[in-house]
C-alpha cells in the first residue's frame, strides 16, 4: 500500500512540476522596444501608430508600419502575414514577436479598433 502511494505522489508531483514549466514558457510578456532588443525569447510590445504610412507589400505577404512603445521609441514593425482590418484605425497594438535585424519581426498582432458604442452621449 505505501509503495502505491508512494507511485501516485511521484506522478503528481512530476505533473505539477510538468505544468509550471510549461506554463512559464508559454507567458509572454510585455515590453518596451528597449527590452525586446536584447530578449532571446518571445515578447510583446504594445503602443500606438507612429504614422499614417502604412506599408504592404504588392503580394500581400507581409505588412510594415512604425510602432511607438509605451516609452515613446519607435521602430519599425514587419507582420508576415494577413493585414488586420482597421490597422489604420487601431487605439492600440500589440506586437507579439522578436526583435532581429533593426526590426521587429511580428509573428500575431492584436488590433484594438475604436468602439463602436463609444461616442457623445446625446443629451
């Protein structure tokens, strides 16, 4: 009978163990620009439009615009794939990816467009 505990705590104890590991690897973070560039791993970084100037290419394959952080540094970000609706738009953006080569290469973008249901209150 102890010897059967003894299995069933071992197994539990590797399952947690199991579960922390994978769950820390899978938490990304957020950061500035500043912290993305010397991040092995990946991050996001959340800001705003820099410009207007919103550039895709001819074949649809990817997107670049200048992003400006929380902290106020701006860089250029490359999306390699579909460009969300209302980009333009957008109150906020967050870049999910790494930063390489002077950019940061996104790898998902989460678009925050304004609200539908925000506006003047009529009175």
């Amino acid at each position: 009978m102890k010897k059967y505990r003894l299995v069933c705590l071992a197994v539990i104890a590797g399952f947690i163990t199991y579960s922390v590991f994978v769950f820390q690897s899978s938490v990304t973070p957020y950061v500035t620009f500043a912290q993305a560039k010397s991040a092995k791993s990946t991050v996001q970084v959340k800001g705003i439009l820099a410009s207007a100037k919103v550039m895709q290419a001819e074949d649809g394959r990817y997107t670049q615009f200048m992003l400006r952080d929380d902290a106020g540094e701006e860089a250029a970000v490359v999306y390699r794939g579909v460009k969300p609706d209302g980009l333009e738009q957008a109150t906020g953006i967050v870049a999910i990816g790494k930063y390489t080569n002077g950019q940061f290469q996104a790898d998902k973008l989460l678009v925050k467009c304004p609200s539908k249901y925000q506006g003047s209150v009529n009175q």
